[in-house]
C-alpha cells in the first residue's frame, strides 16, 4: 500500500507540474476515499497535501478546510508528529484568516502555540512559534487590538534574538514598525521602531541583505509611509529613489530567471521525447547543466533560491512572492505586483508636488495597467460587482482596488492641476463607478471621493458645489487630519464666493482649524489654513496681519513640503499684498517666481491669476509694453481655458458630478472585508498637501478673487 500511496503522490506531482491542479488532488483524493485503508500518517499527508495546493491555487477555501479538520481528527490519535500537527494548525488557521473567521482562527493559532511550547526548545520548535506568532499578530490587528498584536510581535522578535536569526529579527521589526503605522497614537513610537529597522537592516551582511528583498521592500515602503505622514518629504523621496532602483534590478532578475526557466523546460521537454540513442542527447545533456547552473545564479543573486526547483518540475511561480521569513512563516507582504504598484504609486506621491507630471503620468498608467492584470486573474472584469467576489479573494481584491483608487486620485489631482478637466472628469468618474460596485470594499474611499468632486467642482468656479462636497468628506471620515484640510478647503471656496455670509461661513470653519493647527503631525493642515487664513485676512482688508499669516505659511511650504503649486499660489497673495502696499519692487519679483512656477505646472488658471496682478503693476507703474504683452498674453491662456471649460461643461457627467447629493449604493450583502482594512497600504494615510484649489477656472471667480484686488486696495490704502 505504501508503494501505491507513493505512486499517486508522483503522479499528483507530475499534475501539479504541468499546472493541472484539478488532477492533482484527484490523485491525492483517491488516497483518502479508498475503500483499502491505508496508514493514518499516510492519509493525513494526503489531506495535508491538498489543502495545500487548494489554498496556493484556488479559491476552494471551505474544501481545504474540511480536509484540515479531518487532518486533525486523525492527528489527536498519533502521540507524537509535531511537524504535521503544527503543518495542519498553520494551514486551518490561514484558511479560518480568508473566510473572515477571527475567533477560530485565534483558537488554533493558540493550540500551535501550546503545542509548541511543550515540545521543547529545538531550532524548529522556535520557528514554528514564530509561525504561529506572527498569525496572532496579524489576527489581533484585524480586530484592533494594535497593542495585543505589537505584544506578540516583540515575543517573536525575542525567539528570533534566541536563536541568532537577524533576517527573522527583522521581519518582527519591521511587523510591529507597520502595526505602529496603522495605529499610529504616538509619533515618538513610530519613529522609535522606523530607527530600529534600519539598525537591524544595516547589522545584516551584503549577501544577507540581498537574498532578503522582500523586507527591503517593506522596509523601504514603511519608511516612506512614515516619512509622509510627518511630511519629511526629502526624506521620503531618498526611499523612493531606492525603491525605484531596487525595483529596476528586480524586474530585470525576474525577467532573466523566467526566460532560462522557459528555456530549461523546453531543453526538457526535448530530452523526455527524443531518441536515448539520438546523438544530440548529449549536447541537450550539457545545455541542461549550463542552464541549471545559472537559473542558480540567477536565484541566489536575487534571494529566490528556492526558485532553482524550478528545474525539477516545482510549478509554484516563486517569482510572484517576495517572501519575507523562511519556512514555516513563509510569508509575504503583499505579492510582488502589488509592491511593483506601490512602488510606483510613491513615485507619483513624491514626484507631483514637485511638477514632474510627465514621470507621473507614466507611473500612473504603469500602475493602473499592472493592477487591472491583476483584478483580471480574480476575475474581476466589468461587469462583476462586490456580490460575485468569492469570500477568499475579498482581501486580495480590496488591496487591488484600494491602489487602483488612490492611482486614480492622484491623475484626478494632476489632471485639475493642469487644467485637463475633461481627464480628470473621466478619472473621477472611474472613482465614482469603482465605488458604486464595490462600496464594502471602498467604503473608506467615498470621503476621498466626495473631496475630490469638490476639488473639481471648484476648478470649474462652483463653489457653492464645492463647498458642499468638502464638508460631506468632513462627514464621512474619521480622520481629523482629512477633516481638518476639508473644512480648509470649504472655506477657500465660501471665500471665492464673495458675500459677507460665505466670509462668515469660511470664519467658522477656519477659525477651529487654526486654534489646533499644531497639534497635527508634520505641517501639512497648518500651511493650509495659514493660507486660507491669510485670504480671508486680505478679503477683509487687513493686509498687514495677512502679510505675516502668508509668509509664514510660504516658509514652511517652501522648507518642509516642496509643494510648487502651493508656493506659486502663496506667491501670488504675497505679490498682490505687495502691490497693495506700493512695494513694487517685492512685488514685481514675487509675482515673476509665481508666474514661472505655475508654467513650470502648466496651470493655467493660475498663470491668468498672476499675469493680471502683474497688469495691474504696470498700470501702477505706466509701463504700457508689459502691460498690453501680459494682456495679449492672458487673452490666449483665457481662450485657452474658456475652450477646455467648454468641453467639460458640455459633458453628460458634468452635473452628476456636482451637483449636492451624496453617491447612492445600495450594500449588496453583509461581508467582513476586515482582513482588506488592515491592510499596510489601505491603513496609512498617503495623501499628500493639495493644492488647496485656489485657482479658479473662469473670469468671474477670478476677478473676485484678484478683487481683494491690487487696484481696489491700493486706492483703499492712498
């Protein structure tokens, strides 16, 4: 029976080799329904050995499931097995993890961790704790409990010290660095495990580090993570210069490894049909070692040397993991497309403030076409919506669609920025759509969603609109960050309106913000409320008081956030301020970095804005040769801008997407997608300083604005 039981298992590999994973447990089936019993041990393996290949390829979770738990039944019966006991505790617990099944998922891993602990202090003893520990963790911060799960991280960390394992070392400590991001309660915490990381990174060797590219990865990402979030974006593009490169190297490696795995199968395949006697035997023979030899090359120098089994027949496609902590643990981040995506994604992140719009868009069509390959092979096309998705592939999903949507926020920003209303219009509306077939998945994008119209809303001079959609954002998070910069944003636009009520109204939404500004991590709600609060200053004519709001606000732009746009927009309040006061010397130059910072961006509403306070200056002054070039120079951006806000104003969608209701979804059924919220790119805050949508895309909002205007103040003032 043995002999036979060994047969079906070949054969079972010879299936999975080929990538028929149905004939596979077929043959490993046939073992565990056989009217001739055979051994338990032999059984179990089989049991074991599907449930293996169900959860790697399919999404037959309850299936695999079943097997574990017969796999333990027989198990309580063997006296000893420590290896398989803890094999089936690890798989039922990954398997009770997809179906969304916290409370049994804890109980098992507890039962491993028992299990282990009484069975001594052995090298593979400790790793299985680590196995188990790190599954707790991961189950404890799926429902919150961030201290529980950092507790049992540092428990790991202290078995990995034990038994001399930095690699391990530092798959804790980058896990409880993610667990502190995501609670995020105290900054100094934070900070205090991104240092230990990069100690402990820096404490491996070279040729450690290199075959460890899954935690550099998550290192890397973390690091920017936080860097953001404090708005050290120097910092944070130093990580993503890394990254990029790193990523680089990867694509290539993997591209090599792929290609001389192509080529050794296809050398096999000739050596398993050709003649034994044929005279190319040999040269086949000989091509096979030189191959072999480097597709270990190949693995070692990328850290995937358990890809040189690829070889042998092993059809696992090591190449789509990045793993991070050796067997048991096994484990990875996310899958390596996803890490490509976000790598990308933070390319974007650090590039936009700066301008460079044309890398971004590259990234952002980059990222979306890579993350719609992917929703493809779990079989989300377009016309599949959150009530067809199998519960197992509710967490993969929600990681795909969450980086889809934050690629799509970031082209809605570039777009509006660059006065591409008809793109950001579509990219918005992709937004909309995405939401409205998958609002359990998205619920936490529809505040970014409703904050978004009202950026567009009020690039196209609604601001009544855009008034409205910023404050349901306020609504619908509960982020005092996002809530902070929404009401910021609310009151730019009731200041745009003009009247003396919309001036109130902005007062009250201000006057909160500013009274808390420091009390935010980094600077980001404060250099945006300093510059509302500076225009509502002028809009009020208290010129001076605004001059020392605004400068400060541009100080710290310029020095911590490198946001172009925003500096350009203080600069062009800090110019017209000038003007007022008859300093026209400052003036004259403030608005000259203005202007070119805004053709540096391609915004044109903004160019509009400050070549008209630059017209104003050589009226001021009589210099009639700038003021009729500006003039003739603000008709062609004016024309410019009238014909793109015509093709967007003669849309369908247009109203759909300001008009004063909030997006109707209906909840199709009741899905824990808890596992998707706990995810490390769905957890932290990525946003970035806006452009706080100061400049307004017709004449009208314009004049109003420029209206706290240089001649009208100038007059007030003489």
């Amino acid at each position: 029976m043995e002999a036979l039981a060994e047969g079906l298992w070949e054969l079972a590999d010879f299936h999975e080799q080929n990538g028929e994973i149905g004939k596979a447990v077929k043959c490993l089936e046939t073992i565990c329904q056989s009217q001739v019993s055979f051994l338990p041990i032999v059984e179990i393996k089989s049991r074991l050995r599907i449930a293996t290949l169900l959860l790697k390829c399919t999404h037959n979770v309850n299936h695999a499931k079943s097997h574990l738990e017969r796999s333990q039944l027989l198990l309580k019966s063997i006296p000893s097995c420590f290896e398989l006991k803890c094999r089936a505790y690890s798989l039922l617990s990954q398997c009770y993890h997809l179906i969304g099944a916290i409370p049994p998922q804890k109980q098992i891993i507890n039962k491993g961790l028992e299990l282990a602990c009484a069975s001594g202090d052995g090298f593979a003893v400790k790793l299985w704790c680590c196995n188990f520990t790190s599954q707790l963790a991961n189950a404890l911060a799926i429902e919150g409990d961030y201290w529980g799960s950092i507790a049992a991280l540092e428990r790991g960390f202290s078995c990995a010290a034990e038994m001399y394992y930095p690699e391990l070392q530092m798959f804790f400590a980058t896990s409880i660095f993610h667990v502190h991001l995501m609670q995020w309660e105290d900054v100094n915490s934070v900070g205090n495990a991104a240092v230990k990381c990069n100690e402990i990174w820096e404490f491996l060797q070279p040729d450690k580090r290199r075959q460890c590219m899954g935690l550099f990865f998550y290192n890397e990402l973390l690091n920017t993570f936080y860097q953001l979030r404090i708005c050290d974006y120097k910092t944070a593009a130093l990580h993503v210069d890394k990254l990029d490169e790193a990523m680089r190297k990867e694509t290539q490696q993997v591209q090599q490894i792929k290609n001389l795995t192509a080529e050794l199968n296809t050398i096999n395949d000739s050596l398993s049909e050709s003649d034994p006697h044929n005279r190319e035997r040999l040269g086949l023979y000989e091509k096979q070692t030189q191959l072999q030899e480097q597709l270990r090359q190949a693995t070692f120098s990328s850290g995937m040397e358990s890809m040189g089994s690829l070889y042998l027949g092993n059809a696992r496609q090591m190449w789509d993991k990045l793993e991070l902590a050796p067997p048991p643990i096994d484990g990875e981040w996310l899958p390596r497309s996803a890490v490509y995506a976000l790598v990308d994604l933070m390319v974007v992140i650090s590039g936009r403030p700066k301008g460079l719009f044309k890398e971004c868009g590259k990234r952002i069509q980059s990222g979306l076409q890579l993350i719609k390959e992917e929703l493809l092979k779990l079989g989300i096309t377009d016309g599949v919506r959150e009530v067809n998705l199998q519960h197992s592939a509710i967490w993969m999903a929600g990681v795909y669609l969450m980086l889809l949507m934050q690629f799509l926020e970031n082209k809605v920003a570039v777009d509006l920025t660059r006065s591409e209303f008809v793109e950001a219009q579509e990219a918005l509306l992709q937004m909309k759509n995405w939401f409205i077939r998958f609002p359990t998945i998205l619920q936490g994008c529809e505040s970014i969603i409703e904050m978004l119209r009202g950026q567009y809303a009020h690039s196209l001079g609604c601001f009544s609109e855009a008034a409205f959609h910023f404050l349901e954002a306020a609504k619908l998070t509960e982020s005092k960050s996002m809530q902070a910069m929404c009401h910021v944003y609310a009151a730019v636009s009731h200041i745009c309106i003009g009247d003396a009520e919309s001036s109130s109204q902005a007062l009250d939404l201000i006057g909160p913000v500013h009274a808390i500004m420091d009390s935010f991590v980094g600077v980001r709600e404060k250099t945006s409320v300093l510059f509302a609060y500076g225009l509502l200053l002028m809009k009020q004519h208290n010129l001076q008081e605004a001059r020392i709001r605004l400068a400060s606000g541009l100080r710290i732009t310029h020095q911590l956030l490198g946001n172009i746009q925003l500096v350009s927009q203080y600069l062009t309040l800090l110019g017209s301020l000038a003007l007022a006061l008859h300093d026209t010397t400052q003036a004259r130059e403030i608005l000259k970095s203005s202007l070119t910072l805004a053709k540096t961006l391609y915004d044109i509403p903004t160019q509009i804005w400050v070549v008209s306070v630059l017209t104003a200056l050589h009226q001021e002054l009589g210099e009639k040769g700038n003021e009729m070039e500006n003039t003739e120079f603000a008709r062609k951006r004016g024309n410019d801008l009238q014909k793109r806000l015509a093709d967007v104003l003669s849309s369908i969608h247009h109203m759909e997407l300001i008009e004063k209701v909030k997006i109707e979804v209906h909840q199709l059924h009741d899905m824990d997608i808890r596992r998707a919220n706990a995810g490390p790119s769905l957890g932290v805050n990525l946003d970035i300083p806006e452009s706080i949508g100061l400049p307004v895309a017709n004449s009208t909002p314009i004049s109003r604005l420029v209206n706290i205007d240089t001649g009208r103040l100038g007059k007030r003032k003489s």
